[in-house]
C-alpha cells in the first residue's frame, strides 16, 4: 500500500504537469491575471513537492 506522503507527492506532480499543459495550451488567449493566477498555483504545488522530497 502506497503511503500518503507517497501518494500526495504522485498528486502533486499530476496537478503541476495539468498546470503546465494550462501554459502550452492556453498562454496566448489567457489575460494577465489568469497567468499570475496560474503561476501562483503552479509555485505552490512545487513548493510543496519540494518539502515532500526532502
């Protein structure tokens, strides 16, 4: 059984790597706050992937 620091982590980088795909499909049509937005969900998820792989 995967445990839930484990298992956390597996959802986080999920997240980042939808966020990411957010950028390449959509950086052209979103406005400025959107992107700023964006950005500071995608510092908090790898902030916390960061604390995670410690």
């Amino acid at each position: 059984m995967i445990n839930t620091r484990q298992q956390r982590l597996e959802d986080l980088l999920e997240e980042l790597s939808i966020i990411r795909s957010f950028y390449e499909r959509f950086w052209s049509d979103m406005s400025e706050q959107q992107l700023d937005y964006l950005a500071d969900i995608e510092y908090r998820v790898v902030k916390e992937i960061r604390v995670l792989e410690k």
